[in-house]
C-alpha cells in the first residue's frame, strides 16, 4: 500500500510522511484526532490534520518547554499545565521530584485517551499522583485565578481551532494574576520562516510585551514542524532568562536530557538578526 | 498544471514544492542542474535533484559560513572557496574590502553559468576583481598548496557524486597544509537528524579531527534542507570560534546581516545533548 500523510506547510510547500499504519482515527468535539505509524519517526499524532507529535522527535519540544524555566527558578512547586494532551510536558515535569503540584487542562479528553492508548513514550506520566487532570478550556480554567502557580507552560495547538483563545491578550493578563509574584509564563510563540506563522509569532509576543515586565523568545530545531525552526517565549515577573540562569543548581538535579542543556539554554535565546527585527518593529 | 517538486529527506519522507516554472534544466559532466520557480521560495536550484539553494532562504547559509570565521579572524585576506558554484559565498565575501583575494574552485562551469543567467542574487559578485575562478576539482586544486590562504571555505554538495572527495582525510590534510598558520577551515557537516546525514556528520567530524588542533561543530536553521537542522564544521590551527570572538571589530565592520550576528555566533556552538555526545562518542 502507497498511503501517505501530507501537511501543506504553504500553499505550496508540503511535507510527506509514508505511513506504515493508520492506528487511530477519532472526530472529537474539537477535532480531528489520528494516530499513525512510519518507519522513521515512529508513531506520530495530528490534529486537524496537522502534526503535533512524533515518537522520534517529541524529546526536543518537552525538553524546551520544561528545563528552560526550572533551571530558572528550580524553586518550582506549583505548575499548570495549559494543552498538552499527549502528556510530554507533564512527563518531563514529574522527573522534578520536589515539584508537588501539576495541573494539566486538556481541552479535548479524546486526545488524552488516544495517547494514553498508542503514545505511552509521552503519557507514561499522567498517572502520577502529583498530576491532576481537568478536561476542561483553559482559558475559563485560568480565570479568576490568584497567586496559584509558580510557572504555567502553555502547549497548545496553533492559534485556529480549539487553540485560538490562548493566543489572547486576556488569556495572558489571566496567567499573570493565576502567577506568583516570581512566576514564569512559557508560551507555544510559533514560527518566524513562513509569513503565516511570522504573523501569530508577531502577535503572540506583542501581547503577551504588554502583560509581563520580562519578555524574551527562544528558539530550537523541530524537524517535523513547517520550517523545522519554532519559538517558545518566556514570559517573567521578575526572573530573567539568562542572568537568573541557576547552572550548578541545575545539574545537581542529575536529570539526563537529550536536547536540552545549560549551554543550549543560553544559545537558544540568540536568536537571527531577521527575528530579532521581526520581534523588536511592531510594524514590520 | 500540477507541477511538483520533491525532494525525498528520507525514502519513506518527502519535501515538496510546486513549481510555477522550470527555467533551467541540464545535464553536465558531473550533475543534473535544475532551476525552478515557486512562490514562497523564489527561484531554486538542485543538483541531482537534491535542493542546494533558494532565494529565500540562501541568506542563511551564506551568512553563516562566512561571517563566522570572518568574525574570529578579521584580519583574513586570503579565502580558498570550493564548490559554491551559486556564487552567495563570494558574495559575502567581498562585503570585506580588506580581503585581498578570493579564489573559487568549483568543479562544474555550468552550475555557474546556470547561476549566473538565473540566480544574479547569488551569483551578483562573481565579477569583482579580487574573484579568480577556477573550474576544476578543489581536491586536485588544493593539492601541494602552502601558505597560501587564511581561509578555506568548502561550500560542498553532499559526500555523494562530485562533492565526495570532499569529505576525505587526505583532502582535510591537503586543506591543513594550504593554510597559514592561524588558518581556518569552515566545511559542510551535514546534519545530526536523520540516520544517512548523521553517518556524514561523525565521519567528517572524526577526520578533520585527526588534523586540525581546534575543531568545533556549530549549527543553524536552514528550512530547505532535510530536518532544517544543518551544521558547519568550524577548524583552525590556532583560534577558538568562540574565545576568539572579535565582537567590536566585527560590528564595526557595519556589515548588515540577515541571519548571522555576534549573539548567534555565540549561540550557535551551542549544541543539543544528542548531538553533542554522536561528535563526542565515535562508536556510535
């Protein structure tokens, strides 16, 4: 059989994956959720048919969205986790042992239930007794919140679909009052190649500038996402992220990463001369 | 019409682009040479059918084989260029009035002659006068050599078909002898990711290991290249790329960059844990 998952990064441009397996195929409330299998990248899950998660690569994302704050503030207690379906995040957040409290706020409870079925290497974790897991929308979830988090990691969808509302200016003045007076935002900042995405990575951070003093985006080579070059922001009350980086504290913690580590930390916040203008003119 | 380019990054995935028009098509002595037009990308180009470069993103290749070694050792006059039929590496080479001399060995004329009737943003340079260009092979060029360059970039195809030679001790030690004595080499390293380049990436790395005294790997974002995650190989017989830094004599060269910039020179030797440890371990 000649069967092949394609994602049309542009109009123009699309990305093939041969697929071995159909393993999964779902419509929930919110989406279209698939599961496939290919020799390469192994199991691989869409949403609306665009690509979310593979087995081969899913370390690179889990490693930024995580490290990066704790190795800020490795005082962390008290994390929500916003999306994050396929359970990665949480995953790498419960090797934290002083970490007490993950909350995670899956929107969609099929796709939870779709990973825990065919993606153990991400939701090997969600059963820890630490993790509490609401199918909820995070953005009423967050509201009215105070003072409850030390750091909220949002790992959401593109900003269409069930994502769009964490891409909000209220959404962001909301985790700034859930935060702790140290606390740390991090937040999925798109991408800056093709002009779709260079547009939401524009908007994202212009908002999120308005609602936190600290504000830098940082970046990292995820091959199966369009352009393979994608951002995260870090977004912070009071800690910066390089001058507050807590180096020795961090790899006292003996935590074994494969993307993630101190030198790349600071490296990734050095981002192209095209980015930084892209990110600095709010015209452009 | 429903013209497609595709470039397959590994045999079960695949990279396309549609194409508006194919401007150019020839076979020579070595390749098959194609030009296309799309878009997103502008004009491209490929060499038996692997993408080698594209108006929209060649700025990021050429920055960072170039700028860097320029920012470690301002003071180069003497650059050896191998391969780089575009034309977009002596382009910025002679943004450096110092530099003295630029000598470009590329093996195959019509890659030059394609870029020059088709690609004039990277071919735009080939005609100053410092520019001596030479069509043969850059093993036999540099063969025998002394002295005679500061620097000596290898702006290769991969280690298949004519770029071959090009990854061989023999050629490394040739380069070695070809350099002055705080010379520096920049070679195409390949690419961690997929299996078939990581072979590629250790290998080459192991070699100019065997010869050059300081040898650091750094990467960037290059889209149009399989995973979008590429690297350089950065060799020298007596600098260090990032001890060696000349940030204020580099910045005062008032070069405008698009990618490249002091920061991501830095950056940019930061590497990932499992790229780290495949450079570091030669059994794996």
């Amino acid at each position: 059989m000649n069967f092949w998952y394609y994602e049309n990064h542009q109009d123009t441009v699309t990305f093939g994956i041969k697929v071995d397996k159909h393993l999964y195929t779902n419509k929930s409330d919110f989406q279209q959720i698939d599961i496939f299998e290919n020799d390469v990248f192994g199991k691989f899950m869409t949403l609306d048919g665009l690509m979310m998660v593979t087995e081969k690569d899913e370390f690179i994302y889990h490693d930024m969205i995580t490290h990066i704050p704790l190795a800020v503030n490795p005082n962390i207690k008290r994390v929500l986790v916003i999306g994050g379906g396929d359970g990665g995040t949480v995953r790498e957040l419960t090797r934290y042992k002083h970490i007490t409290k993950i909350d995670m706020v899956e929107i969609d409870e099929l796709v939870v239930k779709a990973s825990i079925e065919h993606l153990p290497i991400t939701s090997c974790k969600l059963d820890d007794k630490r993790v509490n897991l609401y199918y909820q929308d995070g953005l009423e979830f967050v509201k009215g919140k105070e003072n409850e988090y030390d750091l909220i990691l949002v790992d959401s969808t593109d900003p269409i679909g069930p994502g769009e509302g964490l891409f909000t200016r209220e959404f962001y003045r909301d985790c700034y009052k859930a935060l702790s007076e140290d606390g740390i935002l991090i937040n999925q900042n798109e991408s800056p190649y093709y002009e779709s995405y260079r547009h939401e990575m524009k908007r994202a951070n212009e908002k999120i500038k308005e609602v936190f003093d600290i504000v830098n985006v940082y970046q990292f080579h995820m091959p199966t996402y369009p352009s393979g070059h994608w951002l995260f922001g870090f977004a912070s009350k009071t800690y910066h992220p390089i001058k507050d980086l807590k180096k020795d504290i961090w790899e006292n913690f003996g935590i074994k990463t494969k993307y993630y580590n101190t030198d790349i930390h600071v490296g990734s916040f050095m981002l192209p001369t095209y980015v930084k203008e892209l990110l600095e003119d709010e015209s452009k």
